[in-house]
C-alpha cells in the first residue's frame, strides 16, 4: 500500500519534505521505499505548488508510520503539518506548534 505525505504549516514546506525523507530512509523500515511524487495542479494553477512524499509501505503501516514521523515532528522547533493519506481514504493529520509538539509527539508514540 502506497501512503501520500504533504507537509504544510512552515515556511519552507519543500525543504521539510526533503528533510522528512531523508528521515524516513534512515529507519530500515522504509529505506529505499520513499521517494518524491509532484503534486497534482489544482485549479486555476499552472503547476504544482508542493511535493508530496509517496511511501510504500506494508498493509496495516500506517501506524508505524505516524508513530515515526511523530518521532520526527519532536525533532522540529517550528510550526508544522503532515498529512498522511492511504488509497483506501484512510486520512491522518498530524499538527504541532510550540510546545505542543513534544506533546502531541508523545502521544502517536503511545499509539493514543
């Protein structure tokens, strides 16, 4: 199962994407397995704004994978959001700001 990653909420949603990625292909989980998608032009756009991270990843993942971008959302000291998107519609939106992130961190980390 492929999952979609959009990172929004920061300056440079670009540069946490590749950031993100990079992340991502340290954990021997999804190594190799996580690459770059353009995103489709929305109306009234002449080309993609933003990228999207496509993620393969093993029926059943999606969890894992919140609980290690949560691990990462910790790591970073701005404002941001991940979305995570499988093709069976199933939607997560991860957000943090300020304190909060270690917070909301926490918690994918105890699967809440």
């Amino acid at each position: 199962m492929d999952a979609e990653l959009t990172v929004t909420g920061s300056d440079d949603p670009r540069g946490e994407l590749v950031l993100l990625r990079k992340w991502l292909n340290r954990d021997e989980d999804y190594r190799g397995r996580v690459d770059f998608k353009p995103a489709e032009p929305q109306e009234g756009e002449l080309g993609a704004g933003t990228d999207i991270l496509l993620a393969a990843i093993a029926a059943g993942g999606l969890d894992a994978l919140g609980q290690t971008i949560g691990v990462w959302i910790r790591s970073r000291r701005s404002e941001i959001e991940v979305e995570v998107s499988a093709a069976d519609g199933s939607r997560v939106r991860i957000t943090a700001k300020g304190p909060i992130a270690k917070s909301v961190a926490k918690r994918l980390d105890l699967g809440e």
